[in-house]
C-alpha cells in the first residue's frame, strides 16, 4: 500500500496523482506555504522557514497522526501497540531529527530526484468535452486584472512572512558538557561547538545577522592576582563549519563595554596597557585595529544603537564624539556625570551639585559653549526627556527644551515630588496641599489620605497618575487612577482603579500597571493583573523584560508568555527557586527558551516554543546564554 509525500493520503493501486491533494505520487514533498522542495527529514523549509507536520499512521486502525502523538486521535491505541494479526497499513515513520549533539557528524542530505510536473490527463473512458462557446472578452479582462491583483497581494504577503521571519536573530547559545554550543533557529538549524574555554569567558555577544560571536575572557584575575595568557576579546565567524575563536585584542580592559555594528564586522572596544587606557577600533575584514583616542576609564562609554558612534572622555577631559569613517569630534567640558543623552548624541544635560548647597542645570548643543539654564536649584525632577520641572528661588519653573517658563511662588522650598517618564508632568507635595504641574498648568489634587502622598506616581507615557489610599485596618490600599492629557494639560478626577492592590515596582506593561491582588503568605502565591484584567491566579513569579518587550509569569508546571495582547502558555515543571530565574531566555525574535526535564545529573533538555509549536533542540544541557534585560522581577 502506498501513501501520499504531501498529505499522507491512502494511494490507489497504479494512480498517477493523489484523490486528496492532487500531489503527484512520484513528485518530491514540498513546503505548503512556498511549495518549494523539501529535503528529506526536514521540520522546517530552508526556502521560506514554515514549520513543517510529520505524521505517522495508527498500528490498529491506519489513521494519520501527528508524530508527536502518543495515543492514536481514531481509536486512542497506543502508536507504539503491536498491529492486529491482519495486514496492517504501512506507516510513515516520523522524520528523524536533525543530529545537534557535536561533534557527531551531520547525517548526509540527499535530495529527491528533481521531476517535471505534467498536467492531469483525462481516463481512456472520459470524453472529450467539447470547446466552450465565444463569449465578451470584457469579464476575462476584469477577471484577469482581479486575479492579477490578488496574486501580487499573495506574493507580498508571502515575502513579508519569509523575510519577515528571518529579519531578526533566531539562536541558542547554551553549556553542555562544560563547553559553549550555538544552534540556529533559522531553516538551516545548524549546531556548532563554540569553544572549550567556557569556564573563563564572562561575556557573550552575537551580531544582530547572526554571523559573529564575541567571548570576553579577562586576562587579570584580581581576586588570586593571576594572568590568563588566554585572555582578551575573541570572535568567532559563525558562518564556518568549525569555527574557531580569533583573538582581536588581549589587552581587553577588564570591566570595559564594546559595540559592534549591526554587520559585526567593525569592533569598538577599551584596549589596557599599564595605566594608559586606548579607545580601539577593530575591522575583522581587514584584520585592521585603529586606536582612536586616549581616554579617561572613569566615564562609561556611550554608544549609538548601531555601534557607529561612541561617546567618551578623552584625557583632557573633554567629552568626544567617534563615528565610523568621520572625524573624532571635540565636543569640549562638560561634566563627566551626564544625566541626558539626545539620540543623535549632540545634545547633553549635567546638573552639579549637591542637596545642601543646590544644583545648577547645565545644556550643551554639539561643540557650542555650555549654557546655564539655571542654579541654587533644591529640586529637580528630570527623566529621559528634555522636558522637566524645577524649583529655584522658592518658585516652580517648567523648562521645555528651549526655555525656563515660570509656573507658579510656593511657601518654602521642602517639596516633595515625582515626575512622569515623559517628563511633562510632576506631583509636589507642599504643607499646604498637593498639586500636579503639566508643562505650565497647574492642577490642585485632592487625595483622601495623607498617607498617599507619598504614594504617587505616574504611568511611564504620562498618560494616568497612580496613588494609594492606604487603610488604618492593616488591608491592602486601594489604587486610584487619575487620567492625565499632556497635551491640552488637563487631569481628570481620580476614580479607583482597584481594590486591595499590591503594586510591587510601580511597573508597567504596554501602558497598563501591574499589581496582584490575594497574597498567600503560606504558598507565596496571588493573583496577578495587568490593567483591569486578570490575567492568572496563583501566580509564584513574574518578570517585565525589553528586548523583545514581553511578561512573563509562572504558575502551577506553566509559564505564560504575554506580549501586550495575548499570553501563550508552555507546559514546564519548575521545581527549583534559581529555575524560574535562569532555565528560560526570550530570543530575539521572540522565540520561547527554557529548560526541562530535569535528569538525575542535573542536566536539562532544551526546548524552543515558537508558532504554538514546541521543539526539541537537544538534551544534556547546564544552562542557557543570552538573558535579555530584566527590567523587573518578583
């Protein structure tokens, strides 16, 4: 008995084409999404990337399976039961995977024989049908031009998905038998062995195309006083078969940051050398190192998203601006705490000073002369914005990026404030009662409780501001909303927003706070609520990360994956507490990691959950790499 390569579908005896699918029985399998030709055992089409279902057929019964079903969806026996005495239907075996566990050697691809496609021929018996009748050409031509239109809507929608899929990295970077493993989770799923240095490396980077990777080993132990004759900055060309690490620099400066372009090919990194500390640049093509500048280590460097400009301080002191294939510009004295960097870093805020003797509001533009905008300043509320309020000479002044616009005399000069992250608005607390200023406008605020003063905040757009109305009884408060326009600078009145919420970290997601509600002391579980919603009960951990922006949250053997509109769920059984903080990653295109299946030596099998799907990358794992940045966890 035969069976169809496409959909799995019963052959007839000498048919030319399946009754299904219409796929031709000799033909070789191809992607249902892009129809291209699939080798053989592949999960994932190397053209477009769509996840491919195997399937196998029931011993007892003959019906097609997913090859991950353990019971049969037909009759519930088991896919591994003996098949009934009767002839029983072949069974299409389940694909094997690909091998990932080095360094056995990759199974040889063979690819089924190319076959030209005909078209269906009509049976002996059928009948010729005879030639249609001439009709208006009118409908044909509207018809074609509406066919032609969808079929570039397809094509768009299909490149979008392909090209789409790949436009981010899609990898793992994991230990396993103390040595560093990479595995694509691109179409090709291609596992190499990185390194047998992985005990000294602290440091792991890949380039946004995913064609470098960067260890940091240092080369000084400061706790024994050791040299590592191996340390430095390394890379590897992952693009190679067997890469090997390629040392850039062994006078690596401990403790240092560095930056690669997006291609990964140009390096900009800290170079030590005794006492004098080089700004370096390394081109990989060229095998090429520039030392910049000499710098001063003691300001962290600045770089742009792209790695092509760096900030530093050179040894005069003098703030400097580096960019790929242009001249290092002096942007002069500032100080070397800056509080604000403009994206296009040439516009610069520092504000010297202490509490008791007051600060001053320094701005600076390019190499233009700094500008004072102003001092003896007692309070200052200032974010990531040049927007912000300040109080001088017992007054409260609104700067707006150009200038200082005064708002309003107050009494004395111990406020109490906090401002929104977009910088417009601020809450002060004066003896004589509260307010909220919005760029220029001020806005009384009634809060029920003295106590809540001290619990206000903003949402990080400046959208809404949130305080509690704490309780004498020892409940939990509730939180009140007060919404916020920053433009036409109006405030609505304050409303509750919960009853007894726990607002741990003032954290937001996707412009809704996060706050949980029904703490249990006994099993260190609650209800856990983004916005109005409830998104779980008995939840033990949560955590906000960026890079993709995503909460995660676990309860019960599930881990749920929420970005900002639906929350995936993945079946793990996490026992330990260091579990939930070191046995899963978010990749960068958002692809799910995470440990599982504890073996009894401590190893993990590592799963990867994208598209609904999970998949197995490999078993025997320690721990994973790439850990995005964790903006909150509890």
């Amino acid at each position: 008995m035969a069976f169809c390569t496409q959909c799995g579908n019963t052959l007839r005896d000498g048919a030319q084409f399946c009754d299904k699918c219409g796929q031709k029985t000799n033909a070789p399998r191809r992607c249902p999404q892009c129809k291209a030709e699939l080798r053989e055992g592949a999960q994932f089409c190397d053209n477009c990337g769509t996840a491919l279902e195997t399937f196998r057929l029931c011993p007892v019964c003959g019906k097609k399976n997913n090859s991950k079903m353990k019971f049969c969806q037909g009759c519930g026996a088991s896919m591994t039961a003996q098949p009934a005495p009767k002839p029983a239907p072949a069974v299409i075996p389940a694909p094997k995977p690909a091998a990932v566990t080095p360094p056995a050697p990759k199974a040889e691809e063979v690819s089924a024989p190319a076959v030209e496609e005909m078209p269906a021929q009509p049976a002996a018996e059928e009948a010729v049908p005879e030639p249609p009748k001439q009709r208006s050409k009118k409908p044909f031509l509207f018809a074609g031009i509406a066919a032609a239109a969808v079929a570039v809507i397809a094509v768009i929608a299909v490149l979008l998905l392909v090209f789409g899929r790949e436009k981010a990295p899609a990898y793992a970077l994991y230990e396993k038998d103390g040595e560093l493993y990479y595995t694509s989770l691109k179409s090709d799923g291609k596992t190499l062995n990185l390194s047998n240095k992985l005990e000294d490396s602290h440091f792991v980077h890949v380039s946004k195309n995913q064609k470098y990777l960067f260890l940091r080993i240092p080369t000084l132990d400061p706790l024994y006083e050791t040299t590592n004759e191996d340390g430095g900055l390394y890379y590897l060309d992952l693009t190679d078969k067997n890469p090997s690490p390629w040392r850039i620099d062994k006078n690596f400066a401990r403790g240092s940051g560095f930056a690669t372009t997006d291609d990964g090919n140009l390096v900009t990194y800290v170079a030590q050398e005794g006492d004098t500390y080089s700004l370096c640049r390394y081109n990989i093509k060229k095998e090429d190192r520039e030392t910049i500048a000499d710098i001063n280590p003691s300001f962290t460097l600045q770089f742009s998203e792209d790695g092509k400009t760096v900030l530093f301080f050179d040894e005069d002191n003098h703030l400097c601006r580096n960019t790929v294939e242009k001249e290092t510009v002096d942007l002069g004295e500032t100080s070397a705490k800056l509080s604000y960097i403009s994206e296009d870093m040439n516009t610069f805020y520092w504000f010297p000073g202490n509490y008791e003797d007051g600060y001053s509001i320094y701005k600076k533009v390019g190499a233009e002369e700094a500008q004072l905008i102003a001092e003896d300043v007692s309070l200052l509320r200032t974010s990531c914005s040049e927007e912000f309020h300040y109080i001088s000479d017992s007054a409260v002044y609104y700067y707006d990026g150009e200038k200082s616009i005064h708002v309003l005399d107050i009494e004395t000069k111990s406020c109490w404030g906090t401002c929104s992250g977009a910088g417009a608005a601020t809450f002060l607390r004066e003896e004589d009662g509260d307010f909220m200023v919005i760029r220029d406008k001020v806005i009384p605020v009634d809060l029920p409780e003295a106590e809540a003063r001290f619990n206000f905040f903003f949402a990080d757009d400046g959208s809404a501001g949130y305080y509690y109305d704490m309780k004498s009884d020892g409940t939990d408060p509730d939180l009140y909303r007060i919404p916020i326009n920053l433009t036409k600078k109006t405030a609505g009145e304050a409303e509750l927003y919960a009853e007894e919420a726990i607002f741990k970290g003032r954290a937001f997601f996707d412009g809704e706070p996060i706050y949980f509600k029904d703490y249990n002391e006994n099993s260190r579980t609650f209800d856990l609520y983004l916005g109005k919603e409830r998104l779980a009960r008995d939840v033990s951990h949560y955590f906000l990360i960026t890079g993709p922006d995503r909460l995660v949250y676990f309860t019960d053997n599930a881990m749920y994956i929420h970005d900002g509109k639906k929350a995936e769920k993945i079946v793990v059984d996490f026992t330990n507490q260091d579990d939930f903080y070191y046995c899963w990653n978010i990749a960068p295109d958002g692809s799910v990691l995470y440990l599982d299946d504890r073996e009894s030596d401590g190893t993990y099998t590592l799963f990867c959950w994208r598209d609904g799907k999970e998949e197995q990358i490999t078993r025997g794992v320690n721990k994973l790499y790439y850990t995005p940045e964790l903006v909150l966890g509890f």
